[in-house]
C-alpha cells in the first residue's frame, strides 16, 4: 500500500532542441500516469498505471537530497531522466522531512521531487 504521486514534465516546443527525445532511455515516467510510493503509508496498490516506487535519501560528501526510484529499478545504476514527481497529499511532505531530518520546501511540504528512472 502507498500513495499516487503525479509526473511532471518539461513542456516541448518543436522549436526546442530536444523535441520529440526521451531523455529517460525508456524509463516508466515516460509512459505510465504516476508512481505509487509504497514506502509511504496510504491507500493504493500499485498497478499499471502507478507502478511502486520507493522514495530514498542520497547521501553526498557535501549534502544530500532526495529521489523516486521504481522499484524495478532499485537494483540498477538509474539516474535522472529529466521528470519530477509530487502530490499535494501531506503525507509524502511528511516523509521528505523525515528523511531529509529537517523542514524543507513550502508550506504544502516539498515541490517535486527528481525521478531517477534512467538506466543505459
């Protein structure tokens, strides 16, 4: 059980450079509608649509930071592929602060958080 989290894009132009590319090599936030985050306590299974992923804390020598990671994906080298992914449910903003161990973001707990679903 976790809860839905939205995927947001960049918006093309067919002017833009890239237009057209997937910059995620095929990754699941280029194809489903949102990730069930099952490391979060809700109401939702994951399914086709919502494929389960797990939100995680990246340790740097200088900081960290956070990222959703699909659950196929956890054992592979994956990285950024250009989305994000939020909700406005206060629970996924209660994880973020519980992870990071601080106050972060807005007043509705995080802005969207990077999709580390790009594997080469």
């Amino acid at each position: 059980m976790g809860i839905h989290v939205d995927i947001y894009t960049q918006r093309e132009h067919p002017d833009d450079l890239f237009y057209g590319e997937d910059c995620t090599n095929g990754g699941e936030s280029s194809y489903v509608k949102g990730f069930c985050i099952t490391d979060i306590g809700g109401p939702f299974e994951p399914c086709k649509d919502y494929p389960a992923a797990k939100l995680i804390k990246q340790e740097f020598g200088f900081g960290c930071s956070l990222k959703i990671v699909p659950e196929t994906k956890l054992d592979k080298a994956a990285s950024f592929g250009g989305n994000f992914a939020s909700t406005t449910d206060s629970r996924f903003g209660d994880k973020c602060r519980e992870l990071m161990g601080k106050d972060i973001g807005n007043v509705y707990g995080l802005g969207p958080v990077p999709i580390h679903d790009r594997v080469e």
